[in-house]
C-alpha cells in the first residue's frame, strides 16, 4: 500500500513555505487489467439485452425465412456398380481389372461420371426439363419476353444444366459400391422422376461408351484388314513369281522333284530287297542241282503239292495190286506207267519253277538298276535346285507370318463388330427413386434451434467483443490489478429495497475498510495533522462515490469517533455559494467558520466555497496542512469527497496531504479507461491510490 505523504507544519508565513514539487513526479502506469473465468458471467449478465436482441433477431429472420421459403423435396435413386465387368468374350475390347482397394476408387471415378454434361444432358432431354420454369431460369415475364424477340436455345439448354447441377448430389456411401443420386425439387414427383431419369441416364451413357468404344476398335482394325489383305498377296505372289522362275512346282506344300526323289528312293529300296531276296532262290536252286524239290518254292506250288499227291495214291495202289495180282497184271502195269508219267510232269514242273525263279530275278535286277538310274537322275537335279529352295522357305515363311496376322484380325474385327451389339457393363438400379413424404427444405425446427443456439452464441460473441472493445471493473482482483492497490470493500447499490439486515451489512462492509485503513496506516503518536481519507472516482460514478464517503463517515461516526465530512462538489455551480473549503484553503475563514453539523447527524460537513478568487498553490498546501492541523483538536477523521480529479484541480492541495486516497468504481458498469484516467490524475499530482471501494448496483 501507498504510504501517505507526511509533511511537516511550517511555522513561518504562508510565503515563505517552499513545498517540494513532488506531486508533479510522474507515477509507474498502472497494471494491465486482466478478466478471470468467472468475470465471463458479469459481463454476459451486464451485456444480456444485447445477447438476447441478437438471438431474438436472428431467430426472427430465421422464422420469416421459414415462412417464405418454398418446401423443397429430396428423392434418391441408388446404383450398384461392380468393378469386374460381365465378361461376355474372352477378348473384350473393354477388359475388367480390379484395382487393388478392392474396386472403390473405380467407383468414386464413376461419381463425377455421373455428374458429367453427357449423363445430365439425356435425363434433361428426357424429361423435358428446358421447358421447366423451375430449371430454365424463365418465368412468365421470361416466357413472354423469349416469345416475343425470340430466346436462345443454347443459353437455355446451359441454364437448365447450371440449375439441375445445384440441386444434384452423388455420394457414394463408405464400404460399398452404391452410388446415391440425390434430387431436391420443389415438386416430391419431380424429384423422383428426375433421380430416375439421371439414373438410366447414367447406365444407357455407359453402355454407349462401351459400344462407341468397340466400334471405334472395329473400325481402326477393318482400317487394317486392307492393308494386312494387300500384304498378303503380295507375299504370295512373290512366291509364285519366284517358283515359276525356277520351275519349282509344288504338291500339297512340297516340290514335286522333292516327292518324286522320296517315291523313287522308296522303289529302289523295295526293288532292291526284291532282287536280293530272287537272287538267294536262284542261288539256292542251283546249289540244289536236279532235285529242287526240296525248295520252299515247290513246298509252297499247289501244282507240286497236287501232283505230289497223285504220286502218292498211286504208289499205294501199285503196292496194293503188286500184293493182289503180281507183278505182270496188267492193271499193275499201267498203274505203273501212269507212276513214271506223273514223276515226269513233276520234274517238268521243277523245272519251270526253277527258270521262272530265274526269270523273276533278273526282271527284278533290272528293274532296279532301272530305278537306281532315275534317282541318280533326281538327285542331280534336285542339286540344282536347293539354293532356290532356301529362297522359297524364306518366302514362304514371310507368307505363313502375313497370313497368321490377317486371320488375327479377321477374327478380332469379327469380335470387335460383335461386342458393339453387347452390353458387358455390370451396373443396375437396385433401388427407383419415390416421391418424398416430408419437404427436406427448410427444416423448421432445426433451423429455429440452430438459430436460438447461433444466436446466444452470436450475442457472446458481440459482448464479448464490446467487452473488450471498452471493458469494465468486473471484479475486485481486476481492480486491485490495474491500480495496483487493495478493494477494501464491496458495498450494495441502492437499487433495490434495502432492509435492515442488508444495512448493517453495508455498515460492517464500510467498518471493516475503515479497519484495514487504519491497520494499513504507519503513523507517529504525535503527528499533528487528524487522519483523512480523500475519495475519488470518475465523473458518472459521482452519486456512487459520494454514497461511499458518507457511508465511511457515518461508519466513523457510528463507532464514537469525531468525523470531518468535506465535500468539495456540494456548492458547485451555485451563484453565491456558503464559504467553504476553497476559502480555507485560501486563508480567508478558520475551519471552525465554515463547518457545521448536519441536521440529526454527528458528522461535520464543509461545502465546497466560493472559487472565484484565485489561490497559489505553495499557499493552498499551507493553509491545507493548517486545515488539517486544527480538525486534529476537534476531530478524529477527516473524509474527503474529493470528486472527480482529473475534472477539478482545486483538489490538489487536499490530494497532497490526505492520508489514503480510495478510488470508487461500480462493478461492471466503470469502464477501465475511466479507472485508469483517474488513477493517472492521482499519479499527476504526486500520489497513488492507496485503496479502491467498489459498489455492485446487482446486489
């Protein structure tokens, strides 16, 4: 606390004192007043006609809103889309991948698809949406002025677009492949009509796409076919061309010589097997000489075999009659001539076996040789010609590449042509869009509780900013913090009807800062001058400080002690005013000549006096310090209600010599710069607030 400034008396004339100029020392600027958490609650209940106008405004606005704004409609259509593609044929133009986040981003791309011009514009022209005054941006006066000097199809077609994009949302819903699209209208059926109509719109785009897509393949690859065809023949021809060049004919794939030489190697080997297997016989029947009987060839002769038999039955009947008859019968003789005559046709018939042996082996020989002289001939020839053939392999190869080509695309135009007939997109509509039961637009109640919430928080917010635009004593702590001083006190305001035990209150509040006053003072027991205390405040809490200085001196006075009340404003701006402490202060009247008691009270009062003369300072200080010495003998406190300092610098002599020096503020009504204005004006003249008494006008 700000000890009080001690002078000592002078005894000397008043012309003589030299007071030291110390109270025009410049003072430390005071604390940075600072709000706590609980100080928010003052300033929304002090700032609450503001809060609740802004709320009430709003809700207001919000209610008209509701009121005028047409109901509006949602309706959604949903569309499952499958990544994996039906696969129609095996080599579609329009292979299925799935990207390895399981197909979502595939999906998520097909929402900005079906947002594009190209879907929206067919669901426009399908229902007819340029002739909708709700989508074209035409009223009647639109209407009637487009008829009269002719309207723009184009600027309508891309109004209608704008509007139906405004009211069209797609979202795809988290973890599935379902695209919603959402439809807000005016009209609960022609919100469901055009999700419909946006929603085939988007699977007849797609399947267009894909149709577009294989057509274009088809015709790039016919494109082709032509010149693949060109290639072709011109590779066969180069072949023909080189084989008629080279008398190269060709059988089923081979050369004629070539097949010819492998036919004749085959002759000449069975011809040769032939000869050896004719000339081992040959051989074989000469080593025998005249009994060739015994060869496998007259084994195998059914004429021999047949013979062979007769021979046999006729030795068993000459043995048969040579055993009956004798040997001279003439049956027995001719059974043996017809024996000699069969042995000769039997060795007849050797004979020719062994001359035809030899006749075949030397037709066979010379078939042979007949052979081996063409396939040496061949041979020769085909000599000639196998450098033309390693030419005519490549050429043929050339010709097999061309041709395997050209049936490749054959077949791919073949399929390509095909698949534009095909649909192969696996999308479908799972769920139609139905006209909505309820409006989606406004939500009243919503918007009347946003609005009641926006609006308190809106208000806050306003106060809060006004707060700190111009804030106010909130509490004691802030006060104590900006004057860097004790609150001694709170006192009630007198706004509400006091009763007796709220009185006492206010008089124990005004007891106990008197106490801490005079806890806080260090004085010498034979000091001259009576204690004082001067209150101050800024000028729009006058009623508030004079109620607490005279709550101090009838405290004072309420315990036995002799209380001064100076009021330096009472007089103020009165034409002839009762002399006062001006004229004290002056030297012109003793303090006996001008105070006087007030009716029923044992408190003291001096007014404020006449200003008109003008009094030096150094005087001023003297006959204070005089003033305040006198009141030692008859009084025992000296409470000053000093007004409005920075208003009145009359009040700077008392300033100088009061003991305490409290400033009055009202809680959360004194604005900080007027605290701080006042706080400074202490400072200029020498001082500092020693104290702070706040009133709260809510108590």
């Amino acid at each position: 606390m700000q000890p009080p400034l001690l002078m000592v008396p002078q005894q000397n004339a008043p012309e003589a004192v030299a007071p030291a100029p110390a109270y025009y020392a410049p003072a430390p600027a005071p604390a940075a007043a600072t709000v706590e958490l609980g100080d928010l609650g003052r300033i929304l209940l002090r700032r609450r006609f503001l809060i609740l106008a802004v709320t009430a405004l709003l809700t207001g606005l919000t209610l008209v809103y509701t009121m005028l704004t047409p109901a509006l409609y949602s309706s959604t259509a949903q569309i499952i889309v499958d990544p994996e593609d039906l696969q129609v044929v095996t080599n579609d133009v329009n292979p299925s991948r799935i990207s390895p986040d399981g197909g979502i981003t595939q999906v998520e791309s097909q929402v900005s698809v079906a947002q594009s011009n190209g879907v929206l514009l067919r669901a426009i022209k399908a229902e007819n949406l340029t002739e909708d005054p709700e989508f074209n941006g035409q009223g009647v006066l639109g209407r009637w002025m487009g008829a009269l000097f002719g309207g723009n199809d184009s600027d309508r077609t891309a109004t209608t677009l704008d509007s139906l994009r405004r009211v069209l949302a797609v979202k795809r819903d988290d973890k599935v492949l379902v695209l919603n699209i959402i439809i807000t209208a005016k009209s609960a059926q022609k919100a469901s009509d055009i999700a419909n109509a946006i929603a085939n719109a988007y699977l007849a785009d797609q399947a267009d796409a894909r149709k577009e897509k294989a057509a274009k393949a088809s015709e790039a690859i016919t494109a082709r076919l032509d010149e693949q065809r060109k290639r072709v023949e011109q590779a066969e021809n180069a072949v023909e061309a080189y084989r008629s060049q080279h008398n190269m004919v060709m059988a089923q794939g081979n050369l004629v010589s070539d097949q010819e030489l492998t036919g004749l190697n085959a002759e000449l080997t069975a011809a040769q097997a032939r000869t050896q297997q004719l000339k081992a016989q040959v051989d074989q029947l000469r080593r025998q000489g005249g009994a060739p009987d015994a060869t496998s060839e007259a084994t195998r002769s059914s004429t021999i075999s047949s013979l062979r038999a007769q021979e046999a039955a006729l030795v068993d009947q000459i043995a048969q009659l040579g055993t009956g008859l004798g040997p001279r019968h003439p049956s027995m003789i001719a059974a043996q001539q017809q024996l000699r005559d069969l042995r000769v046709l039997i060795q007849r018939e050797l004979g020719r076996i062994v001359t035809a042996a030899e006749t075949d082996y030397e037709r066979s020989l010379a078939n042979q040789q007949a052979l081996q002289a063409k396939v040496e001939a061949l041979k020769s020839k085909s000599l000639d010609t196998d450098q033309a053939s390693v030419r005519l392999r490549e050429l043929q190869r050339d010709l097999d590449a061309v041709r395997t080509v050209y049936a490749n695309y054959l077949q791919r135009a073949q399929e390509t042509r095909e698949q534009t007939n095909v649909d192969s997109t696996n999308a479908r509509i799972i769920s139609e869009a139905m006209p909505a039961l309820k409006k989606s637009w406004p939500p009243k109640g919503l918007l009347v509780f946003g609005a009641v919430f926006g609006g308190l928080a809106l208000g806050i917010g306003m106060a809060l900013i006004a707060e700190y635009l111009s804030p106010t004593v909130l509490s004691a702590n802030q006060m104590q913090s900006a004057i860097e001083a004790p609150v001694l006190g709170v006192l009630p305001g007198r706004g509400r009807r006091r009763s007796g035990a709220a009185a006492q209150k206010t008089d124990a509040v005004a007891g106990l800062a008197l106490q801490r006053i005079a806890a806080a003072t260090r004085r010498p027991s034979d000091w001259p001058l009576v204690p004082s205390i001067l209150v101050a405040s800024p000028p729009e809490d006058k009623a508030q400080r004079s109620r607490v200085a005279w709550q101090l001196a009838n405290a004072a006075a309420a315990r036995g002690r002799r209380v001064l009340f100076i009021d330096i404003n009472a007089g103020k701006g009165q034409k002839d005013p009762q002399p006062g402490v001006l004229d004290v202060l002056r030297g012109e009247y003793p303090l006996d000549a001008v105070s006087r008691y007030a009716p029923g009270s044992s408190v003291a009062l001096i007014g404020r006096g006449r200003p008109a003369a003008v009094f030096q300072e150094a005087q001023a200080l003297y006959f204070a310090h005089r003033m305040l010495a006198e009141a030692n003998r008859s009084f025992e406190l000296v409470v000053i209600d000093g007004g409005a300092l920075a208003d009145d610098l009359n009040v700077l002599p008392l300033v100088a010599m009061a003991d305490e020096i409290l400033l009055v503020a009202r809680l959360n009504a004194t604005p900080m710069r007027d605290v701080a204005s006042t706080s400074e004006a202490v400072s200029v003249m020498g001082r500092l607030p020693t104290g702070a008494m706040l009133v709260d006008e809510a108590a």
